[in-house]
C-alpha cells in the first residue's frame, strides 16, 4: 500500500518499481551496517535492535518522491528514522544546534569577567599615571624646597658679611660692643675694640696720656679718670643686645642646615656647622669678649693702672 503525503501533488501518480524496492532494500542494509558500525552492546542487542529498525524500516517506508530541484527523500529520510531508532540524535536536530543553560550562564559570567578585567586594567593604569603624576610632583617640591633652602643659606651668609663684620678684624662680629660717644654709635668684637682702647694705654704709668678716638670716625672717647672711684658713665663701651641677638640667630641657623647632613664639605655652610672652623673660631672669640667685657665692667669704678697693664698683657697689644 502506498500511503499518500501531502508534499506530493495530488495529480502525480504513485507507482511501485523495481527501482523503488531496490532503493528500499538498500536503504535496510545501509540501516543494518550504521548499526554495527556505531554500537558498542553485545551481539545479541545489536541484532534484536537492528530487527526492530528493519520491521520499522519496512512498516513505516514510502516510496521515493522527487523533490522540486530533482533529488530523491527515501535515502536519507530512512537512515535519520534508523538513526533515531537506536537512539543516536539527527545532526540536524535540535541537540545539535542548541546549548544548555548551564554553558549559557558559564558563557554570560566569563564575558562579565572580561569586561571587569578591562574596566580593572583600565582603572588600574590610570591609577599608575595619576601615581606617576604625583610623584613627579613631590620630586619637584622637594626640589624647590632644596632650591630654597640653599637660597635661604646664600642669603643669610650674605646679610651676615654685609651687615655685622667688625671693621677691624672683617669676620662676623662675636659679642658686639658699641662705643659711647653720641656722634659715635660704630660697634665692633668686644674683643677687637678691647684691644683698640688698650692699645693706647701707657704701659709704665697704666694711664690714658692722650684721648681714645673711634677707629671708624674718630670720635673720640670721654677721658678716662685716674682717681678711684670713676664714675660709672666714664666707661667707654655699650653692649648692642640687638646686633648680638641677630647674630646669634642667624648663625644657628647656619649651624642646622650644616649638620642636617645634606651639605657638602666643600660648602661655604659647612663651616658654620658645630665642627666648622668658621663656627669654632666665632664661639671662642664670643667667650673670650664676653668674659673680658663682663669682668672689665664690674671692676671699672675701682680698677688701678696695674690692672689695665695686666689686660692690656693678657690681649697681647
């Protein structure tokens, strides 16, 4: 019996032929050689469902039709039916083409993780050059700062050389000491105008024979008596506490940034630090003016000519 389809025009005749069996036949035995090809059961599980497919082969066949573009259907149409009755899936089923939820979800969460990875190096390359950026800026600012500080130094030696060397020795004044008479106003060492005053002192006598001038502007000096007691203005010599407290100052300052560490030795700072010859030599003529000065000032209103001859052989003048 030839089952009518309805893809096959209803004017077109359907006959049985030799070729048609023939086609069938084949059709069986290509069924029965899939079968031992594809299968791994025993023998006798094999044959029982190769049974099976042939009778379903046989009960549910057609005869060929031609298609539109000439091809016969009954070839393939009866290994994709012994295919599926024996369990193996058509390559053009539907478990060929489709894709479980489970490596969708694996795909969705990989290419999530790709995009986090981008967004991560991204954030984290930007990150490094904003890093870079301030980086570059500290190095500048610490620049500028060892910039300014160096200035500061250059600065302050400078200010120091213009407006506090002693005019008879040209170093930074230790322990400065005004004269006083009122046109006067020049300050020195107290060491150096020490030895100024006494130079002047008669070595036989202890007694001022002639006047004691500035050695700047020749002012000269108020007479020193002779008789004791002198009266307390007679002395020649003021302390200027602001040049020494500016000077003092200034020159610890020196002395910080010399041991901080970060000067050279070949520096001109250098010298200013707590070993510096510069520092040493200005710390030892201070103790020397100030303890010259303090001791002279207590002692003036009562002091003889001996005791001048004795200052006057102690700073070697």
């Amino acid at each position: 019996m030839t089952r009518p389809s309805s893809r096959v025009p209803a004017n077109r005749p359907m006959t049985r032929s030799i070729t048609a069996l023939t086609l069938r036949r084949s059709t069986r035995l290509s069924g029965v050689q899939v079968i031992h090809a594809h299968t791994t059961l025993p023998h006798q599980l094999i044959t029982r469902k190769s049974n099976k497919s042939v009778t379903k082969i046989c009960r549910d066949a057609e005869p060929p039709r031609q298609f539109k573009h000439g091809t016969p259907r009954a070839q393939g149409t009866a290994i994709q039916d012994v295919g599926e009755a024996i369990g193996c899936p058509s390559p053009s089923g539907p478990h060929s083409t489709s894709t479980s939820p489970l490596s969708d979800n694996v795909s969705a969460r990989e290419t999530e993780l790709i995009l986090k990875e981008k967004d991560f190096r991204s954030k984290s390359r930007k990150l490094e050059k904003q890093l870079a950026t301030v980086s570059r800026k500290e190095r500048e600012a610490a620049a500028l700062l060892e910039e300014c500080k160096q200035r500061l130094e250059r600065t302050t030696i400078r200010h120091l050389e213009d407006y506090f060397t002693c005019p008879l020795c040209f170093e930074i004044m230790a322990c400065p000491y005004s004269l006083n008479p009122r046109q006067c106003g020049h300050t020195f060492c107290a060491t150096c105008i020490l030895k100024w005053f006494f130079s002047r002192l008669h070595r036989v006598c202890g007694s001022w024979h002639q006047p004691v001038d500035c050695p700047m502007c020749r002012s000269a000096l108020l007479y020193t008596p002779d008789n004791v007691p002198r009266p307390e203005s007679s002395f020649p010599f003021i302390p200027n506490r602001t040049a020494d407290n500016a000077i003092r100052g200034m020159i610890n300052t020196l002395a910080k940034q010399a041991d901080s560490g970060n000067v050279s030795a070949s520096s001109s700072l250098a010298d200013w630090g707590e070993d510096g010859h510069a520092r040493q030599e200005w710390s030892r003529k201070e103790r020397s003016g100030r303890h010259e000065m303090t001791s002279l000032a207590t002692s003036w209103i009562n002091m003889h000519g001996d005791e001048f001859i004795t200052i006057k052989n102690r700073l070697e003048v």
